[in-house]
C-alpha cells in the first residue's frame, strides 16, 4: 500500500478568546487521502473546514496553534518544519487555490511572472526554461493564447481566468496534494463547472490527491472520493461518497442531505428544502455531550451527557466511521433513494 499523500492523527487547533481563555475550533480531526484520492470536508460555516485546510500549509491566523495532534504530507511532519522549510514547502510538496481567485495575486505583477516565480523557488531550473514550463501549465489549464495572458495583469483577467491563473501556480511544481478550499465560490455559476472539472482532470492526470472544501453537496457527490463531514470542530461523519450519499448514518449528515434542493425526480419541483432547526454553536459555548444534541431529532439523554466516540463501520470503504450514540437506530432515513 503507498503511503498516504495527506495523514491527519487528531489534530486539535487553539485559539484565543477576547477573555483570553482557549477556545478549540477543531478538535480530534483525523484523516488520510490516498495519491489521487479526491477528499471533501462539508459543514456548515463555522464547523472548521477552511481552518483545517490552512494548518496544513501552517497559514492560520497568527493566534492559532497545534495543541495536538500531527500533520503529515507524504510522510513529513509539518507541525515540526521550520520556517525556512516551509517556505519551500507551501507551493512545492502542497499546492492551495482560495476562496477567492484574485486575492492571492499581486496586482502589480504580469501573472505570468507570478506563475515563473513559484518555480523558480521550487526548483532550480532557468528562467527561460520557467517561462516555456509556464507557458504549458496556462495552455493546460485553459489560459489561451497563452503567451498573450500570462503578459496581463490580474486586473485584466475575468474571475474563471484569474482562478485559472491561481491553479497553474498551484501545481505547475508537481505536487503531492493539491488544497481547494471553495475554489468557486467567488465564479459565476457558468464558469463554477469548467474550474471543477479541470481540477477533477488535474487530479486524475497528474495523480494528485486533492482535498476540497464545499457547500455544494451536488459538487461533492459528483467529483469526491470520500467525504468528512464536520460540525463544531468535530468529525461527525466520515466514509465514502456512495455511502454518504446513500445511506447516511449521522442525524447530522442526514439533515444536511436533506437541506439541498431537490429537483426532477428526485423529488417534486416545488418541494422546498428542509431548514435545520437553530444554528451551530459558537466556540465558547460547544455543549456538553454531542455537539449536535442540541438540534438532533433523534437525541437521547446519553447524547447531552457523552461525547460520542468516533467508531467504524460496516461501510464498503473501510474507512467508514461514525461519531452518534444513535447511529445504527438512524441510519440510512434521509440519503437513500
């Protein structure tokens, strides 16, 4: 078996409150994806995704810390990397596009200067020999006439381009895992389809493995492997595409599944969707118990008391996992079709 291109083993991030007291924003996060693997982390706003995605780079925000746990990227220790490495290694070994597409562009520099740089930090290859490689990645990804667009700057380039822009940058050094952190939430929705397809066809192409934050549910069930379902902070979910999609065993994920509008014959077009009740909890005020107990349906006296542990199983993954005292008893109401 190779090694995994991303291994998360609890990690627990810290931050500090106006009071000063901690506040842990993700908590006991694990996760593994394969070369190749596409891996979706969903959830309401709040729950974690984007801040988990930015400790894998180490690009939280300046108060946050690794309390617990580690990160590994092909099998190096990122919480142990200093500085000087890890310069070398944002943009080399691990590639990440943003919510929006031109705020990680300079807007005083020709993109494809911007592009040639990322190589030439990374590598050791000439600058002619950058700008030819550059060239290849803008055609790959759509960027034509190349030559002609990496001479513009980024005030010059619609959303779709300059995202475009950004996923050349991202992966024009080869690297292991790609990070999409709702990478067409700022696109028109014309433009959302053509970027998500060319990163599924950059994934399979170049084999990386890619791990992508969504709150499109549709987006999720068509391009990911697998799937993390967070709330709080916390996994409540964990298994494969199909078997989230099908037959979901967390209230939460079945709320989730059942929020999304339904059309066709899936169900009546003017059937609206369903709202979850209440709002998740702010990071000081996380209930005792399930995190979810407070706007679960199916809670029992055991949810408002116990953590519930996060437990295997029987998915055709085998790397299913649940975090509900009440999983079995509810599974499968909301996914199945």
């Amino acid at each position: 078996m190779s090694e995994p291109a991303l291994e998360i083993d609890s990690l627990t991030l810290t931050l500090h409150g106006e009071d000063g007291s901690p506040l842990f924003p993700v908590r006991d996060f694990s996760m593994r994806i394969a070369p190749g693997e596409l891996h979706a982390l969903v959830g309401e706003s709040g729950s974690g995704k984007s801040l988990t995605c930015r400790a894998i780079l180490r690009l939280g925000p300046y108060a946050m810390r690794i309390a617990a746990g580690n990160i590994r990227v092909g099998g190096v220790d990122v919480s142990q990397l200093a500085e000087r490495r890890l310069h070398r290694f944002r943009g080399g070994r691990v590639g990440m596009i943003f919510q929006e597409p031109g705020a990680h562009l300079s807007p005083s520099i020709r993109v494809g200067r911007q592009i040639v740089e990322a190589l030439r930090i990374h590598t050791e290859c000439s600058r002619s020999e950058a700008y030819r490689k550059a060239e290849a990645i803008a055609e790959r990804v759509g960027l034509t006439p190349a030559r002609s667009v990496l001479r513009r700057y980024p005030h010059e380039l619609s959303g779709g381009m300059a995202q475009r822009v950004a996923i050349a940058a991202a992966v024009i050094c080869s690297p292991e895992l790609l990070v999409a952190d709702e990478p067409t939430t700022a696109l028109d929705a014309t433009v959302q389809k053509s970027v998500l397809e060319l990163i599924d066809e950059l994934r399979r192409d170049l084999g990386l493995a890619v791990l992508l934050v969504s709150h499109d549910l549709a987006v999720v069930e068509r391009y990911a492997d697998s799937v993390s379902v967070l709330y709080a902070g916390s996994i409540a979910e964990q298994a494969s595409s199909e078997e989230i999609f099908r037959r979901p065993r967390h209230p939460y994920t079945q709320a989730l599944l059942r929020a999304r509008p339904q059309l066709g014959d899936i169900a009546p077009v003017d059937t609206p969707p369903l709202i979850i009740p209440g709002a998740p909890p702010a990071l000081k005020a996380i209930p005792d118990g399930c995190p979810f107990h407070t706007r679960c349906p199916a809670a029992e006296e055991l949810c408002r008391t116990a953590v519930p542990e996060l437990v295997a199983h029987g998915g055709d993954s085998g790397y299913s996992r649940v975090a509900c005292h009440v999983a079995t008893r509810v599974a499968g109401v909301a996914g199945e079709t």
